[in-house]
C-alpha cells in the first residue's frame, strides 16, 4: 500500500540483528522480525532503504558489531545511520547503572565501534556524509541533509516543525487541538527568531558533524565578531582536528570523535 502511494523510502529501526541487545533495549521487534522486514521491503520492490543501528551496547562484543555491519551489507541496505549509545537523565538505563545492575557505557568501546563502522563502510563505497550518516549515492537522506545544510523546510502535522532561515516554529503536538486549528483556520504553534549568535552556533553545531562543513561567508554575514572563533579554528586546524577548506573549514576524520565537544568550545558565549 505504502510503495502504490508513491512512498519510495523506508526508514527502519533495526538497532541490532542480536536478540539479546534487543531485549536488553526493551526493543518491541525481535532479530528475526527485522531481517524479514527487510527481506519483504526488497521483494516488494524498495531499494531506498535505510536502518538504524546502535553501538557502544556494554553487552555488544566487538564481533558482534562487525557482524550487525556485515548483515546490513549482505542485504544490500544502502543507507545505515548508526548511533553511539548514550545514557539519559532519568531513564531505565541511567537509574540501572546508579545501582550497578547494568554495565557502564564505555568511552574506548565507542570508539573502537565508530572507526571499525567507518573503515567497513568506506570499503563498502559509503559516503560518510554526517557524523552518524552513511549513504550510497544516491540514497543520502534528502529530508536530514537539508537540515544539515541549513535549508528551508515546512512542517506538516502535529508536532512538526518548520525553518525559514531565521525563524523557527513547531505545531502544537496535541492530535485533537490540531485538528480543531484546521477546522478554525489557524493551528496553534510557538515560533522563535534566532539572534546573530544562534545562527552561528547552529552552522558551527551542524556543520562541524556533516562533509560540507562550516563557511566563512554564512558566519561573518550573521554580523558578529569572529576573532577569537578565527583564531580557535586555526588552533584546531594545527592539531589536525579541522582541515581548511575553499568556503571555510570542516572536521578531519580523527576530528569527528571529538565534533560536540569542539563545537561548544566554538561557540560564541
């Protein structure tokens, strides 16, 4: 029903081919659930697929990560985002770690996982085009790169949000008071204007995680003072974590493990 309505790509949450990891995310689908999603999705005729996988899962063997890669690529999936696990506030996760009955995440295990997924996937002629993205031309995700890019976008929906440029605006997320701002002629929605300094941070925060970088151009047209951020990215470039490019500079490869934290150390107060 989905493909005869024009829909022509499929986003889905795999997380692990392992139905232990599974389980231990209290995860609705199981391994063999996943693989004959997959396997329906390409009978029925999509080639635009992609999946999510996590790793940096304390109870995730090294190998078993290499085999989630290995699955995705004998099934011809031609897009994996893949995400390094993180423990939130207030969580499941977060109030079983306090107490020791789950592992703690570990820092070297992320590590290790993100280059093995990164040298596995060049070989696999994957374009890493965002830090947790990686794509076959031309399956990039449309919808993510233009936020990546800093393009326009309209939101439809409950919930859904939109960018100008300038300005940003999300839909009220109730259903029903949705639908009666339809039937009034105005959908309620909370919008803000982003200040000089917010569209800086936000091309650095996005343009540090992504291939095309950040722009000189775009940053000193937003009307601030760009000296010591000047200076601080050419301390980074010496240190190899930042590479000079025509339009501005963009993270190296050794630089993408250490992107979030450069991005708050650029920011402007």
């Amino acid at each position: 029903m989905f493909k005869s309505e024009g829909i022509n790509r499929l986003s889905i949450g795999v997380q692990s081919f392992f139905e232990e990891h599974l389980t231990w995310m209290n995860r609705a689908h199981n391994a063999k659930e996943s693989l004959q999603c997959l396997q329906w999705a390409k009978e029925i005729g999509f080639e635009n697929i992609t999946i999510d996988l996590i790793y940096g899962i304390p109870q995730m063997t090294d190998a078993q990560w290499e085999e989630n890669i290995d699955t995705a690529l004998s099934l011809n999936i031609p897009h994996i985002s893949a995400y390094n696990l993180t423990v939130e506030e207030k969580t499941v996760l977060a109030h079983q770690i306090k107490k020791g009955t789950s592992k703690a995440l570990s820092d070297s295990q992320g590590e290790r996982n993100f280059l093995v997924l990164q040298e596995k996937l060049k070989d696999a002629n994957f374009v890493h085009y965002e830090i947790s993205n990686f794509g076959q031309q031309p399956f990039f995700s449309k919808h993510n790169t233009s936020y990546w890019q800093g393009k326009k976008y309209l939101g439809v929906g409950p919930s859904a949000h939109s960018f100008d440029g300038k300005s940003r605006a999300w839909n009220i997320a109730n259903n029903a008071l949705y639908l009666k701002g339809i039937e009034t002629g105005k959908v309620p929605l909370t919008s803000e204007t982003l200040s000089s300094k917010d569209l800086v941070n936000e091309h650095l925060m996005i343009g540090l995680r992504n291939i095309w970088g950040c722009a000189w151009e775009y940053l000193e047209n937003c009307g601030e003072d760009l000296a010591t951020l000047k200076t601080q990215v050419s301390a980074l470039i010496k240190d190899g974590k930042l590479v000079a490019t025509h339009e501005g500079f963009k993270t190296t490869t050794k630089g993408l493990l250490f992107a979030d934290g450069m991005a708050s150390e650029l920011f402007l107060d």
